[in-house]
C-alpha cells in the first residue's frame, strides 16, 4: 500500500542552518499494517510523514501509494489518498462550522466541494450513528460550531473526519500528545477500534514507547533520518521499553535523550 524508496530530505541546503531530515530511507508498508513511529527529536519522523503526504517534496526517491508514483504530486492532490491526524486538535477542522458540515466535508473528499446539495437525512443518521460510536455524546449535537468541542471531542471528530472515505493510508502524527491522559485513552481506543475495523493501512507516530509496543502490528524506530530498528508480530509483542532503549543506544551508539518519550513511560 505503501512504498518509499531512497528516499532524501535536506532543508536549507549550503547555509549555516543546513539540515538532512531523511537519509536514504527506504519503507514498504503492506495493506492493513498498523506502524507505530518512534525516535527522539529530530529522528525524521515527522518529516517523514510530512514526505508522504507532499508537505514539501524529497530531494531524492521515490514514494508509492497504492502501486501509484506521487512523488510529484502535491499535497492536495495527495489528499484523495490519504487521511490525516495532526498532533494540534486545533487543525484538520473548521472551528466556524458545525460538525455535521465537518462530516459532510470530508463526506465529499475526492469530490467536488461544497453544501449546495445540502446533508439529507439518510446522511444525517450515517454521521449520528458514528458519532455515537465514539462514545462522547457528540450524536445530538450535529450542528455545534467544532470550534466549542474540547480538544478530545474535536481529535475524535477529526480522526472520524480522515477515515470516513477510506483511505488508502491514515498518517497519525502524534495525535493525542495534546491530550490529558484519560481523554488521549479514549481516542486511542477509538483509533484502533476504526482502524481494526476498516482495515486501514496505518502509520503512527508516538512519543509513547509503550503505546508504541501495544498498538499494531509492527513498530519502526528512526534516528537521524534513517531507520534503525525494525520489528513486527510476536517479536514486537515480547518487547519491553527496556528492550527499546537498549536497542536504541545499540543502533545509535547513543543514549536516547527524549524528556518527552522518557517521561510518558
């Protein structure tokens, strides 16, 4: 479903400020894998997914989606393709309009844009019925502005919102960092309860060595824009965050220093 091929990044070539994010990075992601992201600061990783959805493009490579070259594509033809979760709630929704305008937005992904024809009620219940499957009350309120949902509700609707047309890759970035413990819980049940279900074709990045280890079915780590570690099945299940780090500080030949990865384990 997915497939990177040597793939390079470097911003601000030839000053002071130069910066190579991927280095020859090579990943091929199988239909209906689950991939946790892993690494410190810096490792690549969201740049990485920032590659895969035409944020900017790679110097050198070539990326695949779906047996499809995009590498020359922009981000918003890209769009059709996947779905995305960003780390702030506050992106990936239209703080001024209601939720059902949100769904009928991302209803029409792929499509040409637009309410003219306006939500009927058979597409009303399809987005009730979802939004009661998150568990969050949000089923009666179809027409606030998402801008007054907290910022679980409003990470829930968008995770709702990027998988509502299937796609053919969901990028997680980091997607309940901003979350109180509890509320980042219950959206991460959410996501696998979506992804398990729709077998969706998945990548994830996590600060959480733990989630990281529980979710999916394979776990990659990066360092320095390459990847390092690779594992998945029964392997990735026996892991520990000892394991982890270990196998960090021997494939780096460095300690892994994360304040943020270290204390959220």
């Amino acid at each position: 479903m997915l497939e990177i091929k040597h793939i390079s990044k470097t911003f601000n070539p030839g000053t002071v400020n130069e910066k190579q994010a991927l280095r020859d990075l090579s990943l091929t992601l199988k239909n209906g894998d689950f991939v946790t992201v892993i690494g410190g600061n810096g490792a690549g990783k969201s740049t990485l997914l920032n590659a895969i959805a035409g944020v900017w493009l790679v110097d050198e490579g070539q990326i695949l989606i779906d047996g499809k070259d995009v590498t020359k594509l922009p981000e918003f033809k890209r769009a059709a393709f996947l779905g995305r979760v960003f780390q702030d709630p506050m992106n990936g929704t239209a703080a001024t309009m209601g939720i059902e305008e949100n769904l009928a937005l991302a209803f029409r992904r792929g499509d040409k844009r637009g309410l003219r024809q306006g939500i009927n009620n058979s597409e009303r219940k399809l987005y009730r019925d979802l939004l009661a499957g998150l568990g969050l009350g949000l089923e009666d309120r179809l027409t606030s502005k998402v801008g007054l949902l907290s910022g679980g509700q409003r990470q829930a609707l968008t995770l709702l919102m990027a998988t509502l047309k299937k796609p053919k890759l969901l990028l997680l970035d980091e997607h309940t960092a901003a979350l109180d413990p509890k509320t980042a819980a219950k959206v991460l049940e959410t996501t696998e309860t979506i992804v398990n279900r729709d077998h969706l074709t998945t990548l994830m990045i996590t600060h959480n060595m733990r989630d990281a280890i529980h979710i999916g079915n394979r776990l990659i780590m990066m360092n320095n824009g390459r990847i390092i570690y690779d594992v998945e099945g029964e392997e990735k299940k026996r892991l520990t965050v000892e394991d982890l780090l270990k196998k960090f500080a021997q494939e780096s030949g460095e300690e892994l220093a994360n304040d943020r990865m270290m204390l959220s384990n």
